[in-house]
C-alpha cells in the first residue's frame, strides 16, 4: 500500500484522534493523492464557511458524494448554506 492506507485500514479512529498531535493542517496521501484534513475548528469553520468559495472539494469527494450523500461535509454550498 502506497501512503497511509495501512494505518488507516487498521485503526481509523486512532489515525484520525492522531491527526491533531500533528498539528492544523494534515497532508496524509492515499495511495499517491495528497488530502488535506484540518483540526482546529476555527480553521475549519473559515475554509468551510467564510472562504468557501476559494476551496474546491477534490476527486476524492467527486468519486465519494455519490456514496456520503448531502452531509455537512458533502453537501455543495447552496444546499450547505440552508
């Protein structure tokens, strides 16, 4: 496995509970994509949020939503803003 798929397949909790040891904005790599995770939650609300339309949300998430549905996380910025 290429990245951090191992220790992700094994424990996804403790390897994402680990992430905030590791500081604001995490670069993990599935198989060879770089995904930004962030872990303080003011940051989160500002990319989420206040700059929104500044982020795009990638090709993991084009190739996921289909499966996550309309979540917080998932849903595009007009459904997200109702």
């Amino acid at each position: 496995m290429v990245g951090h798929m191992g220790p992700l397949m094994r424990n996804p909790f403790d390897f994402f509970a680990d992430l905030r040891a590791s500081g604001n904005v995490i670069k993990i790599y599935i198989g060879k994509r770089p995904i930004y995770f962030l872990t303080n939650a003011r940051l989160a609300h500002q990319v989420l949020v206040k700059d929104a339309r500044s982020f795009r949300k990638g090709m993991v998430w084009e190739a996921v939503h289909p499966l996550s549905g309309n979540g917080l996380l998932a849903s595009g910025r007009e459904l997200h803003r109702r």
